[in-house]
C-alpha cells in the first residue's frame, strides 16, 4: 500500500497546489524548448545561477576530498547542531541532476535541510558527471564515497552502523544502485536507504509517463537525452547498477523511505520499484505527495508540500537512526528484520 497524501486532484489543468501553478508559469514563462536544445553547458549554467534562500545553519561545514577510482572526489559534510560530536549517524548523499549537471553549490541548501531535518550529517558528494564521465564513474564513486565514510567513520565522528544513504532523482538512482552493490559486495553495511524521486530506469511506457510527460519539470524527451549521456545508447547493456529497476532480486537491501510527486513522470517506476521492496520483505515507506511535480523536494522556500515532506521524511530517517541505537546490529547481519513495524508501506 502507498501512503497518499490528500485526494488525487483528477482535471490535469488542476493537479498543482497553488503555490506550485506560480512556479509552473514561472518556468514556461522563461524556458523554451527541451534540455537537449538547450545543451548541456546552458542547462549547468541554468541550474547554476538558481539564486535560493540559505539553508539551516549547521554547527559545522567541512569540504574535503577522497581518492576515488577515477581520481579525486569532492565531499561535503553538514554537521547539524542537533547531532553530537561522536558516534553521529549519517546519510551519504547524492545530489540530483539528471546526471549531467548539479554540483555541491547549487544543492548546499538541500543537504543543509536533509540534515536538519533527519538529525543526521550529511556527507554531499560532488560525483563526476556525464556526457564526459559515463557510467560507470558516479557508479563507482557513490559506492567509493560509502566506503571512505566506513573507513574514517571513527575521524568523522560517525557510528558506522549508522551509516545510511540517500539521493533525489539522478543522485536517488545512484543510492539504490550502491545498495544493490553493497548488498551483492557484501558490504559496506548501509544503515537505510532514502530515494527521493529516484531515476531507477529508463523512459517506460507508464500511465505517469505518458500523462505527465511534458511536465515543466521533466520532460519525457529530457529524460530518454540525459539517460543516454550517462548510459549510452543501447539499454541491452543496461545493469542493475545503472538501471537498478533491472535487479531480480531486492530480498537483503537496506530499509527504505521512497517518496514522489502526484504529477511526476517518473511517479509509476518509483513506486513499482518500492512495492517490489516491500514484497521482498524490506521495510519499506513508500510515501506520494499531491499538488507538486519532479524536483519538489528542493522548494521547501517556496512550496508548502515540500515543507512537509522535507518534516516527515526527516522524521522517518531520524526514527530508523534511533532505533539503531537501541537495537545493534549482529556480526555479519545486513539488515534488521522490523517488517512488523513497518511505517506507510
């Protein structure tokens, strides 16, 4: 089952809450044509120059960098003041954009509220992008980011049973997919997993497709051009790890918090991909809000849904947090059995 938010709004010309039809003409007043037309240096700039609000302050913002795979990767690391300075809990988070744009910049106010909100650092990761850096590169360095957090857990004042991750939209689709490596690698341990509109597979033929496929904030066509500039053109090369909807089996994966918008395109496959969670015995939340789009989740300074959803995923992340501090691990066990108590699923 999926905890939906309010009634379904039905008439398409009706399906925004108010706040969000402002931010709708908005965005046609201004943009013309696809991403594609746009090109991918405009559409970086774009998202670049986004002036927005600052986000919460932090008891610490620390700018460090790793030695990934493919050379260095620049991290973020939010500590809130809610947590201590030892033994914190933490999400390991990848940001959105479509894989081809996005930096720690332009998504520092998300990771700020993330963190905030869940009572957990947040460690942003600035992975390498397409079309320069195809899969598997951000593959391979999400999954090198979860490990570094493992290995300096005791130096970043983490408790590495505690060590979640989590992304919106393309960064959502990289942390379903280091769960899936984790799980098949035997590790890192991953503590939960947060999917906030995730890009978990291709453009399918799904009724949110086809019904909100020219949306203002995601268009079918942006979606078949971005995916090809990370995977390639030919999805018979696909894998679980660039396209996690393609894994067989979710049994052994990470509890997790799966949210989307009423009127996003990509609505159908995200809530597919957490009903086949659940049915694989993971606790799962599955959560859709009414009245907004793809992207939400970044206007809590101008939307009210993505006010509350920025407060209840927070709250549902921070109660997993919590529990783990109660309730350890055992030596080699990957996940908690707590389908009993499973929360909007």
């Amino acid at each position: 089952m999926i905890a939906a938010h309010g009634t379904e709004p039905a008439p398409d010309d009706d399906v925004y809450d108010p706040d969000v039809r402002k931010l709708v003409e908005a965005i046609r007043a201004r943009r013309v044509g696809s991403l594609q037309d746009t090109g991918i240096e405009a559409a970086r700039h774009s998202l670049e120059s986004i002036v927005r609000p600052p986000g919460p302050d932090m008891r610490s913002v620390q700018t460090r960098d790793f030695t990934g795979p493919h050379g260095t990767v620049p991290v973020r690391i939010y500590r809130p003041h809610s947590t201590p300075d030892r033994d914190a809990p933490a999400l390991v988070w990848f940001h959105g954009g479509g894989m081809i744009m996005g930096t720690l910049d332009s998504f520092d106010r998300l990771a700020r509220e993330v963190a905030e909100s869940a009572r957990a650092v947040v460690i942003n990761v600035g992975y390498r992008l397409a079309p320069e850096h195809r899969y598997p590169v951000a593959h391979d360095e999400a999954c090198a980011a979860l490990r570094w957090a493992h290995d300096n857990a005791h130096d970043l004042g983490l408790d590495p049973d505690r060590i979640g991750v989590g992304g919106d939209s393309a960064g959502g689709g990289l942390a379903a997919a280091t769960a899936l490596r984790a799980r098949n690698d035997g590790g890192p341990r991953i503590a939960q997993q947060v999917l906030v509109y995730p890009g978990l597979e291709r453009r399918c033929d799904r009724p949110s497709m086809r019904r909100f496929g020219d949306s203002p904030f995601l268009r079918a066509e942006d979606i078949d051009w971005m995916k090809s500039l990370y995977l390639g053109d030919d999805p018979e090369k696909d894998d679980e790890y660039g396209t996690p909807v393609l894994a067989t089996d979710l049994r052994g994966l990470p509890p997790a918090v799966v949210i989307c918008g009423y009127a996003d395109p990509l609505r159908d496959g995200v809530e597919d991909y957490g009903r086949r969670l659940q049915e694989a015995g993971v606790s799962t939340a599955v959560i859709r809000y009414p009245g907004v789009g793809h992207g939400f989740f970044m206007q809590t300074h101008a939307l009210a849904r993505a006010r509350e959803a920025m407060t209840e995923v927070g709250a549902l992340v921070s109660a997993r947090f919590a529990q783990l501090a109660r309730v350890r691990f055992s030596p080699g066990e990957q996940t908690m059995d707590v389908r009993e108590s499973r929360t909007a699923s």
